[in-house]
C-alpha cells in the first residue's frame, strides 16, 4: 500500500506519478467509450443536428402499352342485296354441215337447147332444216350430168373445171345457193375430155344429184 502511495525505483517519483496520470486517462476514456455505447439511442425526433430522412419517393411503374392487334383484311363487299347477277349470254354455237336429208336440190333451164350448141342450167340448194347449217360444192358432193335413157352423155364428174365449186357457207332455213353450170352440147370422157361428134336431135335429161340428199331432173328436147 505504501508503494503506491510512496513509489520506490530509481527513477524520480514524478516519473512515476506522470505513468499512473497518464494510465488513468486511458482507463477513464475506455470506460466513457463503454458507457456511450452502452446507453439506449435517442429518438431520431430529439437528435441535436441530427439530418432530416430523405423521404422515399414511391416511383408508379410506367405501364408497358398493348399491342393493337391488326385486323384481318376485310372481305370484299357482298353485292348488295336485291341487286340481280347478270347471267352470261352464251356463246352460239358455229353452224355445223347441213345434214343430206335437209337438202332440197332444184334444176332449171335448158329452154331452147339446139344441137351442138351450149346449154346453161341453174342449179339451187336449198336448206330444208329449221337452223342455220352449212352446205359446199364440189365435184366430190354434187354433180350435174347429162343422159338419154340409160346413155349417159355428159357429166361434171369428168372436168372438176366443168363445175364452179363453192366454200361451204352458212344457209338460213329456206334459202339456198346457186350454181350454174354450162353443157357444151357433147359427149364427154374424164380428163376433161370432149367428143368430135355432135349430139343428135332428141330427148334428154339433166340431172342434178346432191351426195345422199336426193335428185332434180330437167327434161329437154334438141332439135
């Protein structure tokens, strides 16, 4: 006890006094420290230059905008109503051959017809049906001949020259085409081939025949 009242070394005592002030300092600030922290907080309200709290601002989420969805392409009008569709005009059919039965063959002329000279006959076709068709000429479908009982004389089938051929062409019912032809007054032979001898005086007859659609005769006297 009396060394701490009395310290004893060969130091001199102040030394000794100045360690212990000096340890007691530490020791009081260690125990102010202590007690600071060991005392309970103030309220924030009572904190002497205690800085204000920032207040927390609430930031609304922006919404994300909705696609518009793009409506489908829209049909195309209906027609309206009560309006009537026009219907189409069809088309005609193209007239087709006249058929041989619907053909109606005529023969004219010959009047004056002298020996060894040229007679002119008219031949007409007619269409017999109750359309439109198409009738041709030629050598291969119609021919005019010439003939004296069971002699024949003279025919367009010898010469296709001897006959004007024609196009087939649309006829109305009832009308007809014409084709005239000329008789030399001679006997003929294919090849287009004419006899020397003049045709007697007599009776003959000119035919004129349309391929499966009947005949036409025309008597003629020469003299």
């Amino acid at each position: 006890m009396s060394g701490m009242l009395h310290p004893v070394g060969p130091e001199d005592p102040q030394v000794y006094w100045l360690r212990r002030a000096t340890i007691g300092v530490v020791v009081l600030v260690v125990v102010l420290v202590i007690v600071a922290f060991a005392r309970p907080a103030r309220p924030a309200g009572t904190a002497v230059g205690a800085s204000s709290p920032t207040p927390l601002v609430l930031t609304t989420p922006t919404p994300t905008p909705t696609p518009t969805p793009t409506p489908p392409p829209s049909a195309a009008p209906a027609a309206a109503a009560g309006t009537p569709t026009p219907t189409p005009t069809p088309t005609p059919a193209a007239p087709v051959a006249c058929a041989p039965s619907d053909i109606r063959v005529a023969i004219s002329g010959g009047s004056g017809a002298g020996i060894d000279q040229q007679t002119s006959f008219t031949t007409d076709l007619t269409n017999g049906s109750s359309s439109a068709c198409t009738i041709g000429v030629d050598t291969s479908v119609f021919e005019v001949r010439i003939s004296s009982g069971s002699d024949r004389i003279w025919s367009t089938a010898d010469c296709d020259a001897w006959l004007p051929s024609k196009d087939a062409s649309v006829v109305k019912p009832g009308e007809s085409i014409s084709v005239s032809v000329d008789w030399p007054g001679k006997r003929s032979y294919p090849g287009c081939k004419l006899g020397s001898k003049a045709i007697s005086a007599g009776t003959y007859v000119a035919t004129a025949e349309y391929k499966d659609a009947g005949t036409a005769r025309k008597v003629l006297g020469l003299h």
